[in-house]
C-alpha cells in the first residue's frame, strides 16, 4: 500500500495525514500527549481541593470540573485508538 498524503496526492508534504489517517498516533506523539495532559488533570485536581477546603468553590470551579472531565476523555481516547492495520480504502 502506497502512503499518499492529504488528500491522495504523493507529493503532500502531510505524508500519512490522508482522509484514512487523520492522526498518527503513535509512541513518540502520546507520551508527550501523555505527560502534558496529566500534568493538567493534576494541576486542575490540586485547584479544586483548595478551593474546596477554602469554602470559596464557585461557579468558574464548575467550569473547571467540566473541563476535567473533558480532559480525562481525550487522554482515554489517545489510549484507546485502534490501528485498523493494512486495510486498503476504495
């Protein structure tokens, strides 16, 4: 199979970023992805404590509960990506 790239043309400079793959997902994009995204579930769970033991949980803490849990998904879903292996695509 011959590794076009965006839109099947060989001479994109996006090789592999066609409409079969959108994201190359591999070890060396996920660990940083990794790091960077528990860095933040960390920091956001350490911000909401104190602000719960300060009494002073808000409508903006909400928000920032909301995008937790966003964050917590989309480190999943660069986990749980499954390779569809060496399917040609008509």
């Amino acid at each position: 199979m011959r590794n076009f790239g965006a839109n099947g043309d060989p001479d994109s400079p996006f090789l592999g970023l066609g409409s079969d793959n959108p994201q190359p997902w591999t070890l060396a994009v996920k660990t940083p992805a990794t790091v960077a995204h528990t860095v933040a579930i960390l920091a956001t769970i350490l911000r909401l404590l104190h602000r719960w033991r300060l009494s002073r949980f808000s409508w903006e803490d909400t928000w920032a509960t909301l995008a937790l849990i966003c964050d917590i998904g989309c480190l999943a879903s660069v986990w749980m990506q499954v390779s569809r292996g060496n399917c040609e695509f008509p």
